[in-house]
C-alpha cells in the first residue's frame, strides 16, 4: 500500500485493510498505533481507538 500523507488516509487504510480481509466487521473497535507524520522512523506518538466504518 502507499505511505498515507496523513493520519486520516491511514485510518482509510486501515478499515479498508480489516474488513477486506475479514479481520474485523463494521462497528467494531480496534485500536491504532501511528506515528505523524506518518513514514518517519521512531515516531510512533500516536493511539487512537477508532470504529471501524465502510470505506
């Protein structure tokens, strides 16, 4: 997948990938370990609890 250019593609990216591959249904819960911007190493300094929504 492409590098997201911000933490609003990246959650995109996210439900995309977990109800394309059937790891988690609509309205579930999962949570998100980033870091922004995204694409730089050792920058993880996010987390977020996100309701996975159709993309």
């Amino acid at each position: 997948m492409p590098h997201p250019d911000n933490t609003d593609e990246l959650v995109k990216q996210v439900d995309w990938s977990l109800l394309a591959l059937e790891r988690g249904e609509i309205g579930e819960f999962v949570v998100i370990v980033a870091g922004t911007p995204p694409g730089a190493a050792g920058s993880t300094n996010t987390v977020r609890v996100h309701r996975l929504a159709a993309v």
